[in-house]
C-alpha cells in the first residue's frame, strides 16, 4: 500500500472508529479492479459534513453545501462526501436540492454510471457493489445507473463523461445508454462553454482520442459541439498528396497519433484543417487557398466561444496559422528559418507537422530538417541577444519612427545569417545599408 492509498486508509478508520460508515467510492475504486493506479482517492461516510469537520479540523469546506469536505493530505487530497440523494434536476445541470442518504446504496444509484458506482471497504479489502459495475467493467462497457434517460437529463454533461470513458478504457457504450445520448443531444448546450471545453480537452488527452470523436460522431454529439469539425466529413482532398481520403478521416488518422500530448497541441491537431470546408474550390484541381489563415480565424473564434484561457488561444491559433510553413522550410533563408524555430512552443508545431505527414503523404523529410536544425544549433544562435538596440540607432543620429523597425529587422536578419556577429559589425552594416544623409 503507497503513502496516498495509506492516507485514505486512514481517513476511513478515523471515520469508521466515531461510528459512522466509510469507503472509498468512485473512480479510485474503478481504478483499482482495472489494476490501474489511482489518481486521487474520494470517501463516501455517513458522517455529516459537521462532524467530518470535527474529526478533520484542518478541512476545508469548499464543497460543504453539497456535504464535500477536502482533508488535505501531502500524499495529495481527500475529498469525503456525505452520503447523499439528490433532488430534482431543474436545468439539466445542477439538482435544486442536496439531501443527506442514510445508506451507501442511496448515495451509489444517484451516481452516474455503474463503472463509478462502486465502493470499497479497505479495512475488509472488499469491493461493495450495489449496481453491477464490476460485470460492466468485465464486459467494457460504459452503461448508466438506473434509467439513461433519466440519469443523463439531470447532468446533460454525462453524455460527454460516457463518450470520455468509453475512448479513454477502450470500452463500448451500452446500447441503451448510447441511444439515450443520440436522443438528448442537443441539451448539451444547457452545459457551461467551460464544462464543455474541458470534457472536449480530457477527451482529446487522455488516450485513444481517435476512438472518442468517432464517439462523438456515432451519438450525435459532435454536430452540437463543435459543428466545425463535423463540416470536416465528406471534403475532398487531392490524392497525391491525400491518399487517405477526407479531410475528416485525416483528422481522425492525426488525433490516433496523439501521444501524451499537450492541451493546446491536441487542440491544434483538431483544428489544423478546419478552415478547408469553407475555401474549398475544384476546377482543374483540389485546393484550399488561404485555409492556414482562415483556419486560424475559425480557431481564435472557437477557442472563445468555449472561453478558452488567452494564452492557449493564441498558441492554438498559431499551431493553425503556421502549419503549412514547414512545406517552405527548405527554400527559407538562414534567418527565417532561425525565427520559426525560436517560435515560443516550436515544439508543438513540430510534432503537429509529424503527425500531418504520417496522415497523408508520409515524406517526414522537412520535419526531419527542422528537427536536425534544432539539435545542432545552440540556443544563443535561434534566439540571440540584439547587437544594436533602438537606443543605439538614437545614439548614431537615426530619428525614431517607422524605419527604426525596418533598421532594426534588418539588422537581426542579418545577424540569424550568420553575417554579422558583433556589435561593430552591426554598426558597420548600418552606416553602409542606412546611411544617415539619405534618411
């Protein structure tokens, strides 16, 4: 038993030594009949939140009104939740009323789905199981507690959770349950942008993101969410250069590839294509003129609409914006090559440049290029200090204005060439490239 597992251990028989009822519950307990490590453990006790306070003094009452406490623990937090049923679900997202349960059993079937409904008694080393999660996790498949209709009107968030942990365990959706998605689809815009946003982004990084937009797509979900990357299906590429077909399948293809990845580089590798649906023109050939800054614009438009913090909408925009770049990169001077590569989060577009050529034509040989380039050039030579400052163009004379970033551009260019490597070189240049009498 690790030090967490230990923690929660402790927790339990504290609560269970004042005479109330306690287990583990939830994804920790899904977690460990699957023989997966645990990222947290949660705890369900008869106890109400006033006595967990007073057995726990140190908790804090964060999610108190719902009967929450977190007992923070250095091997990481705790959450104890009151046993609790809730009241009627009014807006599909939030029940009007929290009411305290006198049984576990209560507490289990007001949960989502069977695979989160189980509960364990680690002084037993025994799993409770009142709704017959253990025969779905054998089976691998994600199925609702009770009636998928009802259970997924109250918290229209579900539907997303179902599609998450079917991809993420590589199970199936239960027919009943799928079907109730299909039905209740459009409710999800009865859910905040935020939830949305970020369900979408666990579904996106948590494995097997190719599996949970197919999800998406099978339960009608995807249409409601994110109707950009439904218009995906169906586009025409040029074979040549896209043997695998639509613009949806080579999104899919990209998303398979995904390894671990950021938040923003699999929101990048989503959104690289979006804008081929509307620039899409077939005469002679197959082309998308335009579609990196289209794309980019439809992107930053998305990323708002599901308020997606400032920074990881503009890194997400640029992974769009600059995705095509590398098809240039051979024929790029020194310097241009030098600022693309000290692009802040390189890395990302790098790997996004990868996986788009593992999706269609399978030449890596510009990744490859810029991926040496990197390796072998040291980091004061990709981002290097300015040798010539905007003070020192006021110092020799240059009155400030518009030229002084035309000067000031020219005279990294040449320095990321390799043509000049000091500050009297620089100024050299200057005085020959800008001579004062002809400002």
């Amino acid at each position: 038993m690790d030090a967490q597992q230990q923690s929660a251990l402790e927790i339990v028989r504290r609560l269970r030594d004042a005479g109330f009822q306690a287990f583990w519950v939830g994804g920790c307990v899904r977690d460990l009949v699957m023989g997966r490590k645990p990222k947290d453990y949660d705890v369900a006790t008869s106890a109400p939140p006033s006595d967990v306070l007073r057995l726990f003094p140190e908790g804090l009452t964060v999610g108190a009104q719902f009967g929450v406490v977190i007992v923070p623990r250095e091997e990481g937090n705790v959450e104890v939740a009151t046993f609790r049923r809730d009241g009627r679900y009014a807006d599909g997202r939030h029940p009007e009323e929290v009411l305290y349960a006198e049984t576990a059993e209560e507490d289990v079937r007001r949960r989502d789905f069977t695979i989160n409904g189980l509960l364990y008694d680690p002084m037993s080393n025994r799993v409770v199981d009142y709704v017959g999660g253990q025969a779905d996790l054998q089976a691998r498949r994600v199925r609702t507690i009770g009636e998928p209709l009802d259970r997924l009107a109250e918290d229209h968030l579900r539907m997303l959770r179902a599609v998450r942990f079917a991809a993420r365990f590589e199970f199936s959706l239960e027919p009943r349950t799928a079907e109730a998605i299909r039905t209740l689809a459009s409710g999800i815009h009865h859910v905040s942008a935020e939830r949305v946003r970020d369900e979408i982004t666990r579904i996106l990084t948590e494995g097997h993101a190719r599996r949970g937009f197919e999800l998406l797509e099978e339960t009608a979900l995807l249409n409601e969410v994110l109707p950009e990357i439904k218009a995906l299906q169906g586009v025409p590429q040029p074979p040549e250069f896209h043997p695998e077909g639509d613009v949806w399948t080579h999104t899919l293809m990209m998303l398979e590839g995904l390894k671990e990845p950021t938040p923003t580089l699999a929101w990048g590798v989503l959104l690289h294509d979006v804008g081929k649906p509307p620039t899409l023109t077939v005469r002679e050939r197959i082309r998308f003129d335009g579609h990196p800054e289209v794309g980019a614009e439809m992107a930053e438009a998305i990323c708002r609409r599901l308020r997606t913090s400032n920074r990881e909408t503009e890194r997400i925009t640029e992974l769009v914006r600059h995705h095509l770049r590398f098809k240039d990169f051979p024929k790029m001077r020194r310097s241009t090559q030098m600022r693309f590569i000290g692009m802040e989060g390189f890395e990302e577009h790098l790997e996004l440049h990868r996986l788009d050529c593992l999706a269609s034509h399978g030449d890596l040989s510009h990744y490859e290029m810029a991926k040496q380039l990197i390796e072998h050039t040291p980091q004061e030579e990709v981002r290097p200090q300015r040798l010539v400052t905007g003070d020192d163009l006021i110092a020799c004379g240059y009155v400030p204005g518009p030229q002084f970033k035309t000067i000031l551009q020219f005279l990294e260019d040449a320095q990321l060439d390799g043509k000049i490597r000091s500050r009297n070189e620089a100024l050299h240049l200057l005085a020959v490239q800008f001579p004062i009498h002809e400002r």
